[in-house]
C-alpha cells in the first residue's frame, strides 16, 4: 500500500508519523510464519504509540478541546491490535488471517486520518504548526 499525498495534512511532523505507521503496516504483509506476527504488531504499536502521544499532546498544547472522541479511536486500535496478537498465536489461516488485519489497519489509518485528524488541521496551522 503506497501513501498517496492526499492523506497529507500539511503537519510535516504528523505527515512522517503517519507515514510511519503504514509503513510498519506494510511490513506485517512481509511476515513468513504465524511466529513473525506479534513482533511486528508490537512494531506497529510502538510506532502508533509515539504518534498518538504526541497528537494528544501537541493538540493539548494548542488548546484544542473535546479530545474524549479522538482518544477513544486511538484507544479502539490498540484494542484491536491485542486482539489480533491473541488470534495470531492461535494458528489462525494465515492467508485469511494477514488479509483480514491489512483490511482493518489500512481502513482504520485512512478513515482515522480523514474523518478524526483532518478535523484539527485547520486550528494547527491557523497556529503556525506545520
Ligand atoms: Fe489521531
Ligand atoms: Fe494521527
């Protein structure tokens, strides 16, 4: 999956995090075996960690309000991203198993991207954050 620079906000920082956090998605599909699978979630949450941290914390910063909506969305992907660490050590059909977690990571990033981040865009760079 290649980053299409219609998912930029414009946020060079946010952009590279973003960035980031697909690339760790693409380096799930390159998994061999069911043992590879939880290392490279913890990759990706690690990844998605340092990003959201600093998301919240930046956004706190500059006084932007009702955050609950937003924490809650980064909240549900880590909770995913568990789930799918059990399921992976359960001996899941690998095929059907990488395509469902690409499908739900890929949606989620993008979605989230468009509909959660695209909404503090405005207030960052009407700030000089860019
Ligand atoms: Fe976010
Ligand atoms: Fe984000």
């Amino acid at each position: 999956m290649q980053w299409n620079e219609s998912w930029n906000l414009g946020i060079a920082t946010i952009d590279g995090q973003h960035r980031n956090i697909l690339k760790a998605i693409n380096a799930l599909q390159t998994a061999s075996g069911p043992k590879m699978i939880p290392k490279l979630l913890q990759a990706l949450t690690a990844y998605a960690l340092i990003h959201f941290d600093y998301e919240i914390n930046l956004l706190e910063e500059n006084d932007f309000k009702d955050l609950i909506g937003h924490k809650r969305e980064h909240e549900n992907f880590f909770l995913q991203i568990r789930e799918f660490s059990t399921e992976s050590q359960e001996e899941p059909d690998l095929e059907e198993f990488m395509e469902r977690v690409r499908i739900y990571l890929v949606n989620w990033l993008f979605s989230h991207i468009q509909e959660v981040d695209m909404q503090y865009r405005d207030h960052l760079l009407a700030r000089g954050i860019k």
